[in-house]
C-alpha cells in the first residue's frame, strides 16, 4: 500500500477479491487508519473511493484481484503510528536474504492492531531486522492469537508479490496439524464446504449455500482416548476454514470456543500451522519449512 498526500492505494489481492469492498478497505487500509465497516461504508457513499479509475458507490460491491484502489481520506482520519521494533523473543524457523519464518507460539498477535499495539511477531520482527533499514516485512502467512505455528514473512514488497503469485498457481502447499474431538471417517478425505460469514455474528463463519467455495484436506495420523491428531491441507485459504469445516463434518478442534467447546486439557484451540513448502521466490529452489508440535498439542494426543 502506498500513500500520496491524503490518498491511499493498493493493488486487490486474492483476499480482497473474497470481500465487499467496505470489507476490503478495513482489512487493507484499516491497519495505519482508524476505520470501521461504518465508516467505509460512508467514504465508499460520499464518493472517495474509486476502483480502477472509476468512483465506487456500493460497499456491498465485489472487488476484482488486480484491481487499483484509490481511497481519498477525509480530514480529520485519524492515522495510526507505524509499529515499532521491540526486543521480544523469536523462534526462528528460516531466515535468508529475502524470507523470515517464524515459530509463533500461541497467546501472541501477529499484527499491531488498535487493541494490541505492541508486543506483537511484527514488532520482534521489526526488532530482528533493525540494522537492515531497508528491509520492509511484510506477513504472508496469518494465524489467529490463540493458533500457534509457522509465519512466513516476506522481506520486501517484491518478495511478497512472488509468494502470492505461486499461492495464486497453486504452488505453495500449507499444512496444519488439528487435535479433534472424535475419530474422522474415513481416515483421510477432502471436506468441501461453501463458506461464508454468519449474518448473525460478523465475528464467526458458517457453511452456507452461497459461500465462497472451499477445500480442506485432511489425514488421521493417531487416535487416543477419543481424540485425533489431524493433517490439514488447505486447497484455499479461508478464514476459519480449517475449524469450521472440521466441525461441520462433526470432529471440531479442542478447545474451540467459537465452533467447539472448552476443553479443561487445553487453554485455546488445538490448532498448529505445522509445514509450509513453496518455490523460493528468489532462487526458485523448493523451500520446505516445518514448525515442530507444540508441548500442549502433543499432550492431548500420543504422537507415533
């Protein structure tokens, strides 16, 4: 994203096009401007939003990938300040020239947000990285707080568009390991489930009939005591994807608070983004990267 004066641009990427576009300008330009769905709903109708050189008038609107967004911002917008480096430990998985992989461990924000402007990977990041002053991180690879496991982080803006445009082919496989209540049948299969928000709580997602179209697959790879050590494979990336078409098919994480319930055994979602492989953006050479099993995962269920 790129600022001139009191205008915001960027180019739609294969997140936004899953969004409306009042959706989309939270999710792109809500992280260095205060910004609600109220509020882009009101830019997008006083007309200070343009897509691809034409003024926007519907919030509810679909966004092409690829397509340049122009946001005017009124004054008054109120701007958050960049993150700052902060000496927070890492876990570092990989680090080369041009990528960063970290082990992020559950209970930690990736980003800076509103609610959580410090003490986030970003900022340990942005610490690691601090006699490298050209260097610009950018995450390529999101967990939720309470999600442990591998980040990718790419360390320029070309860096980040090669690892989209291989995700984007179909090149960049990512794989999750899932403690589930239940034992899956069969052992290994693909759940494909149409997925979109829930109409009644924005927060969560459902399988509905006119959801974005979705595929998990998945592995059992130990039972014990009613509960399964699970590979996931995501086909596409969908938020929540992974829980919701778990629970769905009647096998929910432990732990899972939002598709699930509380488990005394374990204080968040059992949810690990265990291996990430792709083309090296640079080099091209395959880079596989794998985030060990956390302690708390491998209590709840023996690993062979």
């Amino acid at each position: 994203m790129s600022e001139l004066g009191n205008r915001v641009r960027f180019t739609a990427d294969r997140g936004d096009a899953k969004l409306r576009l009042d959706q989309a300008l939270v999710r792109r330009v809500g992280g260095d401007v205060k910004l609600s769905r109220t509020l882009a709903r009101q830019w997008i109708e006083a007309g200070r939003v343009e897509l691809g050189g034409r003024t926007a008038r519907r919030a509810s609107q679909p966004i092409a990938e690829g397509t340049d967004v122009v946001v005017t911002l009124p004054e008054g917008a109120v701007r958050r300040a960049p993150p700052e480096a902060e000496e927070l430990d890492l876990d570092v998985l990989h680090e080369d020239e041009h990528v960063l992989a970290i082990n992020k461990p559950p209970g930690v924000v990736v980003h800076p947000t509103y609610k959580h402007t410090s003490n986030t990977l970003l900022n340990a990041v942005l610490w690691r990285l601090r006699s490298r002053p050209g260097v610009r991180p950018g995450v390529l690879t999101r967990l939720d707080k309470d999600t442990s496991g591998l980040v990718l982080v790419a360390l320029s803006p070309a860096v980040h568009a090669a690892v989209q445009a291989d995700s984007r082919a179909g090149c960049v496989r990512k794989e999750y390991l899932a403690v589930v209540s239940g034992v899956p049948r069969p052992s290994a299969g693909s759940i494909q489930l149409p997925l979109g928000r829930d109409p009644g709580d924005r927060r969560r997602v459902v399988v509905r009939a006119d959801g974005a179209a979705s595929e998990t697959r998945y592995d059992v790879l130990s039972s014990s005591g009613g509960r399964s050590l699970v590979s996931c494979e995501l086909v596409t990336g969908r938020t929540h994807q992974i829980r919701v078409h778990l629970a769905s098919s009647g096998w929910p994480v432990v732990g899972d608070l939002s598709y699930g319930s509380p488990d005394v055994a374990i204080a968040r979602q059992a949810l690990h983004a265990w291996r990430v492989e792709l083309p090296h953006p640079v080099t091209r050479e395959r880079l596989r990267i794998e985030a060990p099993l956390p302690a708390d995962l491998r209590a709840l269920v023996p690993v062979s």
